[in-house]
C-alpha cells in the first residue's frame, strides 16, 4: 500500500449520488487507489520491487507460509460444471 500525504487526501475524494433528502456520501482514501491513471514513480517502483522479491523467493525456494483460509478453501468441493 502507499499512503498518502494527508493534504492530498481530499484531492481524491469521491462523492457519491444519493436520493432527496438523504446526508451526502464521501470516500476519501487513506491509500493510493488502484487502476490510476496517473500513478506516481513511486506506485510503480513499489509494485515492480514486490514482484522482483517474490519472484526471488520462487526461484530461491523459499516455502510460502500458509494462509490462514487454505484449510477452509481446501474443504470446499465445487461442482463439476459438466455434470453439476
């Protein structure tokens, strides 16, 4: 995540439609949103630099710790979508 600086905060507020009468909605992101047009170095730089590292630890074998869901994802048995 890249944090901003909390004098562009605002800069990226969203505000939402609401119906007659209702209290307006506003986002305003703590983090730099994805899909930005306009992404700063440093979005890509981090972005690249994650990638580099993990694709290390591929090479380098390093086990992915486990996630804390793999246990309940692994007990889900869809259906097969040929034969339901």
């Amino acid at each position: 995540r890249v944090h901003l600086n909390v004098d562009d905060i605002a800069k990226l507020g969203v505000v939402f439609p609401t119906r007659p009468g209702e209290e307006p909605v506003v986002a305003l992101p703590l983090v730099l949103p994805m899909g930005w047009k306009n992404s700063p170095p440093i979005f890509s730089a981090l972005t690249e630099t994650i990638a580099d590292l993990a694709n290390w630890r591929i090479k380098q074998g390093y086990p992915s710790p486990p996630h804390h869901l793999d246990d309940e994802a692994a007990s889900i048995v869809p259906d097969h979508p040929l034969t339901g």
